[in-house]
C-alpha cells in the first residue's frame, strides 16, 4: 500500500508540475475534469447519482461547464448569472420528474458542483493573476505542507484531541505545528522565488487553519455518508474528493489573501 501511495503521489506531482507551470489552455482542461469527477463522487457519496443517467448530475454538469468558460473567456460579470441558471436547471429537473428525486438530492447537486467545481477553479484563478505562477503554488504548498507538518508534530507531542469524535488521531498540538510548518514552508518559498517573505508566510498560515476544515468537513461527509473514501481513481490515495479535499477549501482562500496582501 505504502509503495502504491508513493507512486501515485509522485505521479501527481509531476502532473501538477507540467499543467499549473503551463496553465493556460491545459490547465483550464484538466481542472475542469478534475471538477466534473470530484462532482460526481460528492453526488455519488451523497446518494444523488444512483443509476446510469442522471438528469441532476448532467445539469449540475452544465453549471460547471459554464462556469470555467465564464473564466476562460475572462466574463467575471456572468458567474453568478451561470450559478443562478445551474439552480433553476436542477429545479426544473425536480419539478417535472417529480417524484423521481427527493429535495435532499437537489440540494446535494447543486452543492456538489460548487463545491467541487466552483471551488476548485480557483487554482486556475489563481494561476491566472499577474503573479499567478509563484502565487499558485502557495495552495499546495499550505495544504499539503500543513498536513505533513500536523502529522509529524501530533505523532511526536501531540496530546490533546481537536476533533476527538470526527477524527480522532487529529491533535490541537498538530494543528499548531501544521500552521506553523506552513508558515514556514511560505516563507522559504518567498525566499527562493525572491519576493514578500511575510506576505507569503500570513497567506499560508491563513491557508492551513482552513485547509484543516476542508480536510475534516470531507471526512465527516463520508462519516455521514458511511463510506471509506470517495472513489478509486488514485491507487492508494482514494478519490480526487479524498486528496483534493484541503485544496479545494484552501484555493479560494490563497486567491483573495493573494489579492489582498500582494495585489
């Protein structure tokens, strides 16, 4: 499992390394699949899709589909009206299958392509600003980077739980090391790419507390849902939900502290 985990995660690297450093065009492909597939594990784990052909999904589908040519083609003022369209599309679908879905799944759809899709895109949001190469990185960097760090501090010193029923090997020490390993990570990465060492070190910081929610707001949907992971498509790592789920909270965040802080 251990050498399956490693390849996988090598393999990931290395794509991550050739589509974000390009961006443009194969970027704006691969995140838009990348959406679509944790879209449908969200809608499969949420009991939405149960069967071949799902209208809700392909809707939803849509929504997304809209809402990253919106970006590609630079027309900001549009993305709410595409949000709004995906909602009264899966209503429709609601109302005249009725009663073939139930309004648990509506709302689990339309949660499941913001979620997913809305959320993700701001990887390439992200990669798009003016300094969106170096910036870009910072995502991974405190998602990723928090989580190694927690891990390794909470199995050295780690002694109270911080959320002992959602997940119980996580410890309010590893959240510390993980926030402070990010923080630091950001800093040295300033360093090398020659740029703002505290602005970059308070975006990760920032980025590791909420990439610590995504990581267990994921976790308690598949608790809910009783599931072990989201899907198989990463040997050894599960579903793109399952090591996607602090990059998807931490995207957004990177993206408006970036604006914030650096401009």
């Amino acid at each position: 499992m251990f050498k399956t985990r490693l390849i996988s995660g090598i393999v990931l690297v290395l794509a991550a390394l050739l589509t974000i450093s390009g961006g443009g065009l194969v970027l704006f492909v691969t995140l838009l699949g990348v959406s679509v597939i944790g879209m449908d594990e969200l809608m499969r784990a949420m009991k939405v899709r149960t069967e071949k052909v799902c209208l809700l999904e392909l809707t939803s589908c849509l929504m997304i589909i809209g809402y990253y040519l919106i970006l590609y083609f630079e027309q900001e003022e549009y993305l709410l009206p595409v949000l709004l369209a995906g909602l009264v599309l899966n209503m429709f679908v609601y109302v005249f299958t009725y009663p073939k879905y139930h309004a648990n799944q509506v709302m689990a759809a339309f949660f499941s392509a913001v979620y997913a899709g809305v959320m993700l895109s701001y990887i390439y949001q992200t990669r798009m600003m003016e300094e969106g190469v170096f910036l870009v990185w910072l995502i991974f960097i405190c998602s990723w980077g928090c989580d190694t760090c927690a891990y390794c501090v909470g199995m050295l010193i780690g002694k109270h739980k911080m959320a002992p029923v959602l997940s119980p090997k996580k410890s309010v020490e590893g959240a510390v090391g993980g926030v402070v390993g990010a923080a630091l990570l950001g800093a040295v990465y300033a360093v090398i790419v020659k740029t703002g060492i505290l602005e970059y070190a308070l975006i990760c910081a920032a980025g590791a507390l909420i990439s610590m929610v995504g990581d267990l707001a994921a976790s308690a949907i598949k608790r809910n849902q009783e599931i072990k992971d989201y899907g198989t498509l990463i040997p050894g790592h599960g579903g793109i939900m399952d090591r996607f789920d602090s990059v998807i909270f931490t995207a957004p965040v990177i993206y408006y502290l970036a604006q914030l802080l650096i401009g």
